[in-house]
C-alpha cells in the first residue's frame, strides 16, 4: 500500500533539540526511534530542521512522524490516505449512534407511557439504565481491545448493538424494552468510548488534533440530531419507527464495519520479522488471528487494569474531572429548555426540536405536571447542530494554528499543555453563552438571543472538547483507549448527575441564576486547566508513563 511518509537523510543538526548522534546509534540497533517516549519527558519536536538525522518526515520534509513508521506495508501508519480516513469516518460515525440512541429513547417516553399505561418516571428507568451503560461500556471496550484486539471487539459489540436496537422497535412490553435499552447503551459504545485508540492507531501526533476534531463532532452532534429526527418521525408515526431508523443506521455501520474495516493494532514494541502474519481479514475480525498472537499482548488481568492504572494518574484525573463540569451543562439546557420556550415565544409543534422530555442523555426523575403534555417539536435543534459544524470547522486551523505558535515560542519543542491553550478561546463562549441563555429565557428576550447564548455554548463545547481529548493521548499516548473511555465516562456522569436538580433547580431559582451558577461552575472550573498548565508536566513526570505491555 503506498505511504504516507518519506525518508529525510539529511536534517540540520546545529541546533537540534534532540540528540542527534544518539538517535541516529539507536536508529542503526533498534527497530525504530521511540520518539514518543523521547517527546513524553522532554517535549515533542516536530519541526524537522530541528530535528535528529535519518527521522523519516512527512512527504515535505518539513515534520518528523512520530511515532516512526515501520516499513512493514500492514503497519496502519503505511496504509493509504483514503484507508486511513475511511476508517475515521466509519469510527465516527459508529460514534455518533450510542447518544443518537439514548436521545430517541428521551423522546419516545411519553407514547410508551401511554401505550403500555405506566408512569413517565417508570418508564424514564430504562433511559437511566442506557446511559449508565454508555459510560461503563467503553471502560469494558478497551479493556477487551488490549487482550483480545480491536477488530474482533469491534465486531462483536456492534453484533449486539444492532440486535438491541432491533430488540427496541420490536419490544412489546416495557421489561423487555428496558432490557434492550440498557443493553444497547453498553455495546453500542464501541467507537466513541474508544475512539481516540482508533485514531492514535492510524494516524501520526501532527494530525492527532484535526482528526479527534472529525471525530468528535460526531459525538457533539449526535444527541441534538437524536430529538431532531425522532420528533418529526413520532409526529406522525408509531414511536417504535424512530428506533427503527436507529436500527437502519447501526446496521449500515455494522456493514460497513464488516466489508472494509481491519485490525488497526500494531504492535510497535517488537521488529518487524516478529509482527504475526495477517493471513484472512475475516479471521481478523472475528478474532482468531489475534487469539494467536495474544501472547504479544497484555494477559486479560493485565488488561483489566489498564483503565484503572490510568485513572489513578493526577492529570488524568483533573482533565476528566474538568470535562465533566463543563459538559454536564450540555443536559443542563437540554432538561429545561423546552420549559421556558413554549410560554415565552409560543413555540409549537415544529419550533423547538423534541418533546418536553428531549434530554439526549438522561431522563428525569421527578417530572412536573406541566411536561406531561406531549409536544412533538422540530426547528430549534438546528441551533445546536449549526454551532457544533461551525466549532469543527473553526478548530480545524485553530487547534494546528496554537500548537505551531507554541513551537515557535519555545524552540521548536511542543509540550502536550499546548493544547489546553485553546481552552483559554473556548471557555468564554461557555461562560458567555450559558449566561446570556439565561438572561434571555429569565426576561423573555427575543428567541434569536436565546438560539445564540444556546449557540455559544455548543460552539465552545466543540473546541473545549477536541482541546481537552488531544491533550489526553499527547499526554499518555501508550493510554489512547483509556483516556477516550474515561472522558466519555466523565461526559455520561455530568449528564446522570444533572439531570437529578436540573429542572427543579430552573423553577425554584429562575433562569438567569441557575443559568449563571452554570457558568460560574464552568469557570470555576478553569482553575483545573490552569493547573494543568503550569504544573502538567511536573504532574505527568511524579505520577509517571504506565508502562502498558502494549500501547
């Protein structure tokens, strides 16, 4: 397959960051160049004039890969430009299913209510149940991926996301559509609670940012299309119809996953004459081939640690503690949104985008009176959806942009903290955009500025999402899958957690406090990031590299 690399025999060494004469001895004894665990304690170097001889660049010559390609053709570094984002666009659209899923359960709840005679609170349990699962399956994905391989994980939990899904529409009574949610929610995880394993396989640290910024804004995206599609769909149809669209999308990814996909694992510990021979994609994907060569790999009680030995790391830690406070506000709107629109402008059926009961990740637990109304209503979710494509279309130059800024300042030599800079551009829009929300919905301002404080807050959310997942696996690229799982577990909590005060708290405090509480939480918790800034790399070198078998 062609590559995306060339060889660059002669760099300038004069004033090279990195030690040239012994990158170049190591080059000549060892398989390859560890230029992460190089970058891991003293900085990434990137910019190829600046760098070690016989580092193979991009094609340019202008930027070190890192890490070093092999020259085996099956290393996924080596595989072609369309393989390689064939995948990502599969990744992220397997991605974009999981919260999809959960926000058509958010809004089908009163129609079952009604046809199976049961309370919205009874029938809210299986909304609970699905995004518990979200969280705690990916924790398992990865887990699994380093014992028994990617593909074959992959594979079998979209085998069984597609037959709950289908179990969904199909479920006749309320027991057997709970056990088919809650059971969805923890297989059809796969992509998004490991998503960043996927693209640290495929892909080199320069395009790390651009690429997790594809892929998450599938992961934004998905619970405002969710509300959006079912609201029209349940309109006019039976409510088991918008599942079976959710059934039809898991099902083309599952195909899809099945025709092209393959093992994106590549063990860059062992040379190449070593690596286990890929003899039948089909064998791959079921999981013999990896079965094999496990050996290779972590034993299933290492595995089973490795989420836990991430999480026990400080920074780890604070960035997913910091992701949860900021993102839980996401459900924070979703919960009292349609509270305040109807009163306030006299929205129907088509202007707001979902039931009253449209929270794309987790229901409620006391519902008032005044939600037991069942609306079906369709434009206002464009707001979230626009802002979400304008972040991943503005954080394609600007992640790239601040990281190049920093090279610049400080010697050609990037440190994974540079990409919490963005955070300091996208956390006013937080602020700003939770703020005016709540101004506009307390004092009844025109619908405009309330779609543009909601906007706002999308938008920032996009940015702070790519920034914060980026510095994550620079930080512990040997960790990819356990980082991505403990964001995405941090992403589900905020929502379990918000949705037990949300709408409580709006009508007993107003809008424009609760609304400012929110912001002041999301500023508050800058205070993390900030730490993180100038202590990160104290804190990554005390709580140390885990070590993991493989990466």
């Amino acid at each position: 397959m062609a590559s995306d690399h060339s060889n660059s025999s002669e760099m300038a060494s004069t004033t090279s960051p990195l030690d040239v004469e012994s990158l170049a001895r190591n080059e000549k004894v060892a398989p390859r160049v560890d230029l992460e665990e190089l970058g891991e304690k003293d900085g990434y170097v990137l910019d190829a004039s600046h760098g070690g001889a016989n580092l193979k660049t991009t094609p340019d010559g202008r930027t070190i890969l890192i890490p070093q390609p092999s020259e085996d053709p099956n290393d996924p570094l080596n595989w072609t430009w369309f393989k390689k984002h064939f995948f990502l666009i599969t990744i992220g659209a397997t991605s974009f299913l999981p919260d999809y899923g959960s926000a058509v359960g958010a809004v089908t709840l009163i129609p079952q209510s009604m046809i199976w005679k049961i309370s919205e609170n009874v029938v809210n349990h299986s909304q609970v149940g699905n995004v518990f699962m979200l969280g705690a399956g990916g924790v398992f994905v990865v887990a699994f991926s380093a014992y028994f391989g990617r593909y074959p994980v992959l594979f079998w939990f979209m085998v069984f996301a597609v037959a709950t899904a289908i179990w969904c529409a199909a479920a006749t009574t309320f027991h057997s559509f709970m056990a088919a949610r809650i059971l969805n929610g923890f297989f059809s995880t796969v992509a998004q609670g490991g998503g960043l394993m996927f693209i640290k396989d495929l892909f080199y640290l320069h395009e790390h940012a651009r690429k997790i910024n594809i892929w998450a804004a599938f992961v934004v995206l998905s619970p405002y299309f969710g509300p959006l599609f079912t609201a029209f769909i349940i309109s006019t149809q039976r409510w088991q119809w918008a599942f079976g669209l959710y059934s039809i999308e898991t099902g083309l990814c599952f195909i899809a996953i099945i025709l092209f996909f393959d093992e994106t694992f590549y063990n860059r510990r062992i040379p190449t004459s070593q690596q286990p021979p890929r003899r039948s994609r089909l064998l791959r994907m079921i999981g013999v081939e990896q079965w094999h060569s496990r050996s290779q790999r972590s034993s299933f009680f290492e595995a089973m640690k490795r989420p836990l030995q991430m999480i026990i790391r400080l920074p780890v830690l604070l960035a997913v503690f910091y992701y949860l406070l900021t993102f839980a506000w996401v459900v924070g709107i979703n919960t009292t949104l349609s509270i305040f629109l109807t009163p306030l402008y006299n929205f129907g059926p088509k202007q707001i985008g979902a039931s009253d009961l449209s929270e794309p990740y987790l229901p409620l637990f006391t519902l008032p009176s005044r939600l037991t109304k069942f609306t079906c209503k369709g434009f206002f979710y464009f707001t979230p959806i626009v802002a979400a494509i304008l972040g991943e279309l503005a954080g394609h130059w600007l992640h790239d942009a601040i990281a190049a800024r920093y090279q610049r300042r400080h010697a050609a030599r990037f440190e994974p903290e540079a990409r919490l800079l963005v955070l300091w551009l996208s956390t006013p829009f937080l602020v700003a955009g939770l703020v005016l929300l709540g101004f506009a919905l307390q004092h009844g301002y025109h619908f405009m500025l309330t779609a543009l404080g909601w906007g706002l807050y999308v938008f920032g959310i996009m940015i702070t999402t790519v920034g914060i997942s980026a510095y994550m696996l620079d930080s512990y690229p040997e960790g990819s899958g356990e980082v991505a799982a403990w964001l995405n577990a941090a992403r589900t909590t905020g929502g379990f957690l918000a949705s037990y005060f949300q709408i409580e708290w709006a009508q007993a405090m107003g809008a424009k406090r609760s609304f400012a509480i929110q912001a002041g939480i999301c500023a508050a918790a800058f205070s993390l990031v900030v730490v993180l800034q100038v202590w990160g790399k104290r804190l990554r070198a005390w709580s140390g590299q885990p070590r993991f078998k493989t990466i």
